[in-house]
C-alpha cells in the first residue's frame, strides 16, 4: 500500500507500567483492523506509547485516527476502572 498520508500519535502515562498495559491492551488490534487503505504501527518507550497511522486518503485517515484514538481511550478508561 502506497500511503501518502500519516499522523503519529503519542500519549506519554505516569509510569512503564501503566504505559506497558495500555499498549498490550491495543497491540492484538493492530493486526485485525487494517484495511486496504490504512495501516497503523504501535511503539513503546518507556511511559510513552506511539501509535503511527498511514492512509492512502485523508478520508481514510480521519477514519482510522478516530478508531485508534477510541481504542486507546476504553483502554486507559478500563485501567483506571481496575485501580
């Protein structure tokens, strides 16, 4: 896939820990939600976790930030949930 267009995401958390579990929380979808015009690839360093986005279109873009962002956001709400 040609993607021409990208947004890099990063939230960076209180500590590895919480970072780790948000990120392995995220990481099974990467794989089963691509698509043919969009791809993400997701990182962690530390308390940051990175999550890159790549579309063929913008429309595709918006479309895969908001599922990503939504994604993240009922992980970091289902660990504060668990404190």
């Amino acid at each position: 896939m040609t993607a021409p267009h990208q947004t890099h995401l990063t939230a960076e958390y209180d500590s590895a820990a919480r970072a780790r579990a948000i990120e392995r929380s995220i990481r099974p979808e990467i794989d089963d939600i691509e698509g043919d015009r969009t791809t993400a690839r997701l990182g962690r360093d530390g308390q940051r976790v990175e999550l890159t986005v790549e579309a063929t279109d913008l429309v595709a873009l918006r479309a895969g930030i908001n599922t990503w962002l939504t994604l993240r956001g009922v992980a970091e709400a289902a660990l504060v949930g668990r404190q």
